[in-house]
C-alpha cells in the first residue's frame, strides 16, 4: 500500500532533461533551418532531433554505455557537435567537452580524471588521442566523427528516448585551468544549463526563429552555451567551415544570414574591428555580437560600437556560473560620451536574472558600493561543485557563495567593475592561462632554478605570457630551448611570449614571490626583453 509521504516525494520530484528543448523545437518549428554549415543548411529541426535519439540509441546499444557515464568532446566546431551534445545528454550521459588546443599530456589528465568512457574527437585528432587509451583506465574508444564507427552508431532500427532526469543530474563537466596546475572539472547540472538558457533570453536577447548563431567561438566553451537558447528557440546554428575564427569568413556569413548573434572572446572582437574590411561590409543582418570571457579595452569597445553600432552586449561569468553572472545589455551601451556612460562601458553589467552578486572583504563580510573585495554570487547558475576535488569545491563554494576570484566594486547603481584577479590567472585570447602550471613547466628544466609567470597587456591577446627565470648554478639559459621544452609540455598557447633572465626573484619574508613587484619590474624591463 502507498503511503502519504511516498505519495508527497512523488508529486514533488521534479523531472528534466535539457535535451527535452529540442524535442519540443522539432514538433514547432521542424522544417526551420537547425544547423547549417556556412551557408548550407545541414539539418532541420525534425533531424537533428531525429538523429540526436538515433545517436542516443546507438551509443547505449552498440557501445553499451548508461545513464550517468561521462563522454568527452575533443572536436573543432562541426554540425556532427550539436547532435552529440544532444545525442549524449538524451541518453543521460554527461558530456567532457574540452579544448582542442591542449596538449597530449592536458588531454589525458582530463580524459582519466573526468572518467570519460568514450571521447569523440575530429578526424585530425585521432592519431594523438587513439595511443593514450590503453593508459586511461575507463576510456574504452577514440571514434572520429565522420568515421564509419561513428556512422554506425545511426544504423540501429531502436530509436532513442530522452531520458527524465533530475535537476541535480550532470550535464556537462567543464574543466578549467586550476590554480594547483591540474585543471579542475566544475560540474554543471541540467539546472544549471536550464537556467543559463532562459536567463538569456530574458536578460540579452529574444531570440526568434528568424534568426541564427554564428559559432566562430569554441563550441567546447561560451559557444557551446549558446547552442541552448538558439535551439530552444528554433534557430539556425550556423558553424563557420574553417571551424573557427576568421574575420573574412565571419563578415561573410554576417552579410548572408540575418537576425546573428554570436559570442566572442575581446580577442575576436578586437580582430574583427581591426580588418578594414569591417568598415565597409554589409552588416545589416548583425543583430547582436555578445563578448566577454575577458576584459574589453575600452578603446576597442568605442571602436567596435562606432563600427557595428548598438549591437553589443557584455557577458561576465566562468565555468563554475556559465556565462551568468552579470550582464551588460545592448541598451546599456548607447551612452559612450558622458562620464556615467563611459563608467558603465568599463564595467560587466548588472547581476543577472535569479542571481545575486556581492563583494566581499577577507572576512567574507559585505562590503558597501564602491569599496573593492572579491566578487561572489549565488543562485541556480552556480555548478554544482568541482568533480573529484573536495578540497577546491569546499574553497570556492562557501556558505552558500560562490567565490569568483575576481576582485571588484559595484557602484552605487548596481554596475559591478572589476579591478583584477585575485588568482593571478592571466586570460590570452580569451582562455584561462594559471601562471602555476606554466612555472611548473619552465622547473622542470635544467637550467631553470626558478621561474615566475605573470601576464603582460597585449593589444591583440588581451594578455600574453611573460616569464621570469633564474638559471640553474653555472648555466645559461638558451630562450629558444625553452620554448621548445614549453611546446613539448603544455598547449602552445600557454607557452611564455617573452622571457626575462634575472638574478633573483622579489620574495617576502616567507619566502612567497612578490608577483605585484614582477608586475612593476615588467614595466621598467621592456629594453631587455628576450621574444621568442
Ligand atoms: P572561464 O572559466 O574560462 O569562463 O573564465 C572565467 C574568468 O574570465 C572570470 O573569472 C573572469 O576573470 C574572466 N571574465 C569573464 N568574463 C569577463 C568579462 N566580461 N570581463 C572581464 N573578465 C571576464
């Protein structure tokens, strides 16, 4: 016999599956264009659901996987990327998107660490990714998409369901640089995807079926984010054929599509601003370029609002609160004259819908506007937690709080600024570099004695790689071999632009390198830098 409280659990267990927005968009809008690749549509809506559950059959049945294993993602943007994400989550499978830029080493740390069963990777991958399975204990195949492996995983006569699922299950593990020099997997939920998309909606844009996003950005990143509220609103993912970022191609498709948005890095958008041929191209169909991931100069911001037009807005957030944590609209950028207007421009917005935003002093007090302290922030948007580390997750989520690690004000109208990082992380073209596991690196050579990284102002990568080193006892340092011996460890864009040989490192009285001296000894050093 039931009883009253299994009757309550039951009324009140709340079901969801992300995926469930594309099954919804495929019964309203299933002849609109779904995913296209340049200017070619490749899927309509009743596709791309079709052949996200054929995906989701195929790799419960043929590859014998359940729900709540883990899957990675090792793949340049591609149409094959938005039915896997849904093809997995479908399943009840949470997805490893990562970077394809990292190096071989970073690729099986995250593949062991996330326990990934399965990676899916781009054909030009396959050859690096294939050796490293006998040495990762879960990882059972690398299949390359667009491979007959792959194609087989749609031959199947079952078709797939969405799985229910609840609003704490996991959906999407999303690894970034950890200040220890391991990455570190922040676990976002379906709710937390959930909440990410329709705070878009309502703070950003109203996206329409008319419209389209242009995924120049990484889909293993913010562009990836973005796929959500364009398919829970029946429009065209658009994925650029060189798979990235060019500006030529860029302001092609711009001038083609209509209704765009997209997200860019300040680096992207820098670029774009910098090609004459933005000052003459047909941007009518531009609806929206959303950035952030990193500081904008303001410079370029002027000149980007002066070239494009009031289609801008901001996004500030991180992998442990996706792209949700404050917002700076389109409307918030018409006034680049006035001194409020321009204080604006140079700040990340307001705090977003159902998030709330404070600064915080040492004592994890509040502190009242203008006064500068961490930024932290709660609500549904922060992660769950970071994956199999206890340690970092009881740092970073504490009473409730969501501890950014970045440092700012917010002002008496709400707008937060931020001033610095309190984790020394340097962002270089929009991507996370922690100086940690760059002198990591640099130590393990022998001529290094010591090394200390810091990030340098650049105005084409925001910031690049600047390294202090003392060499070993009777050594020279040859910058060339370093740079070698850095393409050999760690992704090449983390590697050090320039180096400064010195004698010894500024420290404090325990020991700790002074990185606010590097900081200053950098500005005074330009005559003696060492470019590689
Ligand atoms: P990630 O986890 O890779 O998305 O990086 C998140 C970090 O990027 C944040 O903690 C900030 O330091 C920085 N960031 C993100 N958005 C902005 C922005 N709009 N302006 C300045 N820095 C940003």
């Amino acid at each position: 016999m039931t009883k009253i409280w299994e009757i309550q659990i039951f009324l009140f267990k709340e079901v969801m599956n992300i995926a469930k927005i594309l099954t919804s968009t495929a019964t309203t809008a299933a002849q609109r264009p779904a995913v296209s690749f340049g200017r070619k549509q490749i899927l309509n809506y009743a596709e791309l659901a079709e052949r996200s559950l054929s995906l989701a059959a195929g790799i419960t049945d043929c590859l014998g996987l359940k729900m709540g294993d883990h899957v990675a993602l090792i793949m340049k943007n591609c149409p094959e990327y938005i039915e896997i994400l849904f093809g997995l989550w479908s399943a009840g499978i949470s997805v490893v998107p990562i970077n394809t830029k990292l190096h071989q080493n970073e690729f099986s740390f995250i593949l062991d660490h996330s326990q990934s069963r399965i990676c899916f990777c781009s054909p030009g991958l396959v050859d690096i990714l294939t050796p490293l399975v006998p040495a990762i204990s879960r990882l059972e195949a690398v299949i390359s998409v667009g491979e007959p492996a792959y194609d087989n995983l749609f031959t199947g006569r079952k078709k797939g369901v969405v799985e229910e699922l609840e609003p704490h299950n996991l959906a999407w593990l999303f690894y970034t640089s950890g200040t220890t020099g391991r990455p570190k997997g922040a676990m976002l939920t379906h709710r937390n995807l959930d909440v990410m998309l329709n705070s878009h909606l309502a703070d950003i844009d109203d996206i329409g079926e008319q419209d389209c996003c242009i995924h120049a950005a990484p889909l293993s990143h913010g562009s990836g984010m973005y796929v959500l509220p364009h398919i829970a609103r029946g429009a065209n993912n658009v994925i650029p054929e060189s798979g990235g970022f060019n500006t030529q191609e860029t302001l092609e498709l711009l001038s083609h599509y209509h209704g765009c948005s997209a997200f860019f890095a300040p680096t992207m958008l820098h670029r774009l601003i910098q090609d004459p041929a933005a000052q003459s191209a047909n941007l009518n169909g531009l609806k929206n370029i959303v950035y952030g991931g990193g500081p904008m100069y303001l410079e370029d911001l002027k000149k980007a609002l002066s070239i494009l037009g009031p289609r801008l807005s901001q996004i500030y957030g991180q992998g442990e609160a996706p792209m949700t944590i404050t917002g700076l609209t389109r409307d918030m950028h018409t006034d680049h004259e006035t001194e409020a207007g321009v204080a604006r421009l140079k700040s990340v917005g307001v705090p977003r819908s159902g998030v709330v935003v404070k600064v915080f002093d040492e004592e994890a007090q509040e502190l009242p506007p203008g006064e500068i302290g961490e930024v932290v922030c709660r609500g549904d948007i922060v992660m769950a937690g970071y994956w199999r580390n206890l340690e970092a997750t009881a740092e970073t989520l504490k009473s409730g709080w969501l501890h950014t690690g970045d440092v700012g004000f917010i002002d008496q109208s709400g707008f937060l600024t931020l001033k610095d990082r309190s984790k020394d992380m340097i962002i270089s073209g929009g991507t996370n570099i922690y100086p940690r596991e760059v002198e990591e690196v640099l130590l393990q050579h022998p001529d290094v004695q010591e090394a200390s990284v810091v990030g340098r102002l650049d105005p084409d990568w925001g910031e690049t790689v600047v390294a202090f080193i003392v060499p070993s006892e009777g050594s020279q340092v040859d910058t060339d071999d370093l740079d070698t011996f850095c393409i050999d460890h760690i992704a090449r864009f983390k590697r050090p632009k320039t180096y400064h040989i010195v004698d010894s490192l500024p420290k404090n009285n325990t020991g700790k390198i002074l990185k606010i001296e590097l900081r200053k000894l950098l500005k005074e050093k330009t005559d003696e830098i060492c470019n590689v």
